[in-house]
C-alpha cells in the first residue's frame, strides 16, 4: 500500500493588502494636508521660500520578516514550485507608487495654480480705472459782490473736506440718432466705488441749454456743424449744467445698441404698451406688442426710440427707458452673462465712440458686477416740461432742486455745488428767461 504523501505545512495566511495598516500617527492626516501643499510649492519652485517646519520624529517603517525556516516537517522547497511573495513584498512598491502619484498630482495643480496666478496677474493688469486726474475740481465759482464779513468772505472751515472723493467716478452716455445727428437719450451718472452706489440722471432732450435758444440735444450736432468736436461741446453744455466736468463718455449709435444686446443674449423687458410706429425716411417700422418678453438686439433699439404714441410725450419715453436701462442692469448683474461680457466688450470698443479703452470698460464692468441691485438708481432732471419758447417746446430747469440732485448723487467732489459754480438758462413761463451768476465764467 503507498504510503501517505506528506501532510503540507500550514503556511501563516498572507493578509490582503487592502487590511494592511502603516502604524497610526495620530497627526497623519495633517501631515498629508501638508506634504500635498509642500508638492505643489515645490512643483512651483517655491520651496526654498517657506519657513522651515518643525522635524517630526520619524516613523519607523514596517520591517520585512525574515525568512525562518519552518518545522522539520516542512518539506525542502521545490524548484517546480512558483515562489510566492513574501509578506511585505509589495509595500515599498506600492508606497513608492503613492508617492510618484502625490509628486505628478502636486505637479499638475502646482502649475494650475501657476497659470491662474499669472491669469489673474495679466486681468488686474488689464482692467484699469479711468484717468481723472485731469478733473480737478469744481468751475471757480464767480466772486460775490458783497463785501465785509459776510459767510461768502469768511476763510473755509479747517474741518470741511475737500477735494474729490475717493472711488468716484463720472460719466455720461449718450444715444446718437442717425438721421439727424442729435443726441435724444443723454445719460450722466456717478459710479461710486467705495459705497457700491450708481446713481444715473436722465437729461432731458428738450432742456433749454445757455447757448442761444436751443435745446440741449442739439449740443453735439452743434459742435459738429461749427467744424469742432461734437464731443467737446457736449460735455461743456452738460458743465454748465454740473458745474464740474464729466470723468468719462460714450456716444452710442443705435447698431451698437443692438450688437451688444444680443451679445448679452438678449434683454427679458415688460413693453408697457402696444408700439406702434413707421417712418419710411429714417426706414424705421415698429410694431412690438405689449407685455414680458425677449427682446433681440432690433427690437430692444425700436423699443427705446418709440415716442410719438406715448400720451405723456418725452417724459413718459424717458421713464419707459429707465425701466429698459434697468431690465439691462438686472440681467448684467446675472451671473449667467459674464461669459458674454468680452463680446459685450469688443462690440463697444469697435462701435462707440468714447475716451475709454477695453481695460476701462472693464473695469466699470468689473465694479459694476459687485453692485447690488438695489444700489443702482434712475432719475429725471426736474423742470417745467410743459415750457415753451415761439410755440416750440422746452424743458426749463428748476435750478435749486437741480442742484440739491447734483450734490446727493452726481458730485465727486467734497466742495457743493451752487449757482455761482453753472451757467443756467431757464425761465418760469417761457415769457422771459434768466441765468444763473455762473454764467459769467462761460
């Protein structure tokens, strides 16, 4: 009878790699945090630049058993059998592999993190604030003729600010019609960067303006027409009106207007009335039905040209722009347009006229989008708006709340603005017209 073959020795169970511990450093994960950072730095370059860490005590490493050789009744090993990997074989490999991988992944956010800084670098560099420097204050304001003692000949307080404000910034936008070269939609606003306000004035396009009889809307063509910049004379006529020269402009034409809104996608507005209206000279033909909806780039242009059927005449055209401007705010200030925004951009450097270049669009933009909603105000130069002069209608500045507007929410300036800083052509009835004493210093 054979004999029985060997009883096959009871080899300790090798334990799956997955049970495996390295010994517990109770700050391990710690340590982890801080050798994946010290990866990126070092991927960077910036090693040699970080405080020295305090040494920790090492920990000592899983010591490889050594082979012992089994009882006597373990049979001699046998060539034909494949050898099997000793207990610990795999952990220096595998350990090596984890911390090739922490090495390539530190490598690979370290120069994210690289190209973000030199991104964010390059747009900090870009977006810039406009010049105002050139703005230097007020007009000086035309001498008192009273003499003594009088509050007009008293030194200023040594208390009272002076000077411009700091984060203030003005400016005016103004859409150009393409038939007649005027501009009927002028805004002027202030930006102010340090309390996170916009505050935007509407203009009129029938205020009477101190040049002749004419109405302010006129002011560029004017310019235009006497072989100067219509620019220039514009933004004088609005420094009759402030008493300070505007920071900033933008005269926008009507394709503009639509290029950009259908850059943002767009604008959602309520039209508040059916429009309709055709005038095949200026080949203008409207008809918007009323109510919520999207408006393109042609549509949004119609809308703000709209006037003739609206029973409160310009002023109700002003407040439907407003309401308009206000619909665009809302939307810019989504977060979902800003990756339109560079469209937006390259559309008004290529289409508007204007002292601002891209890095100044974008900062206004850039401010702009750190606004909140509530902060952002529409308003109207207050007058007569019923005035007349030789049967053609005017708008007449009532002066003393004009200028309480000014000071609240267009000023830059510490100083105040009075009468004796504008020149103002205005009237109570239209029957006879009076300036303001700034008038002297035009």
């Amino acid at each position: 009878m054979p004999s029985a073959a060997p009883e096959e020795p009871s080899y300790p169970a090798e334990p799956p790699a997955r049970l495996w511990q390295a010994p517990v450093n109770p700050k391990s994960k710690q340590e982890q945090e801080d050798g994946l950072f010290n990866s990126i730095v070092e991927a960077v370059g910036m090693m040699d630049q970080l405080p020295a860490e305090p040494e920790q005590p090492e920990q000592p490493a899983p010591k490889r058993p050594e082979r012992v050789d089994p009882p006597s009744r373990r049979p001699e090993p046998r060539d034909s059998f494949p050898e099997e990997p000793e207990f610990g074989d795999e952990l220096p490999r595998k350990a090596g592999k984890s911390k090739k991988a922490v090495i390539i992944v530190g490598s690979i956010l370290g120069v994210l993190l690289l190209i973000a800084l030199a991104a964010f670098l390059v747009v900090k560099l870009w977006i810039t604030a406009p010049n105002s420097d050139d703005v230097v204050g007020l007009v000086t304001p035309v001498p008192t003729h009273n003499a003594g003692d009088g509050p007009e000949n008293k030194p200023p307080d040594q208390a009272t600010q002076t000077g411009r404000k700091e984060g203030n910034f003005t400016f005016t936008i103004v859409g150009q019609d393409v038939a007649s070269g005027n501009t009927d939609v002028i805004l002027v606003g202030k930006l102010d960067t340090v309390e996170g306000t916009l505050n935007v004035v509407s203009i009129p396009r029938d205020t009477l303006m101190n040049y002749g009889i004419n109405r302010i809307n006129s002011a560029y063509a004017i310019g235009e027409n006497k072989g100067g910049s219509g620019v220039d004379n514009l933004k004088n006529e609005l420094k009759k009106l402030m008493g300070f020269e505007i920071d900033n402009y933008a005269v926008v034409n009507t394709k503009a207007v639509a290029e950009i809104i259908d850059a943002i996608g767009g604008v959602y507005f309520d039209v508040p009335q059916d429009m309709v209206y055709r005038d095949p000279i200026q080949g203008l033909d409207i008809n918007i039905k009323k109510g919520y909806q999207l408006l393109s780039g042609a549509d949004a242009v119609k809308v703000l040209r709209f006037r003739d059927g609206y029973a409160g005449g310009d002023i109700q055209r002003i407040g439907v722009q407003q309401e308009f401007f206000k619909a665009i705010a809302k939307q810019f200030l989504d977060l979902k347009n800003i990756p339109n925004l560079p469209a937006a951009i390259k559309v008004y450097t290529d289409n508007v006229e204007t002292d601002l270049d891209a890095g100044n669009v974008a900062f206004y933009l850039a401010q702009f989008l750190k606004l909140d909603f509530d902060n952002i105000q529409f308003m109207t130069l207050p007058g007569n708006t019923g005035g007349s002069i030789n049967g053609a209608s005017y708008v007449f500045i009532y002066v003393d709340e004009w200028l309480d507007m000014v000071n609240e929410y267009l000023n830059p300036f510490h100083e105040q603005v009075t009468q004796n800083h504008v020149s103002i052509k205005t009237s109570s009835d239209g029957s006879s017209l009076w300036t303001t004493a700034g008038a002297a210093n035009y």
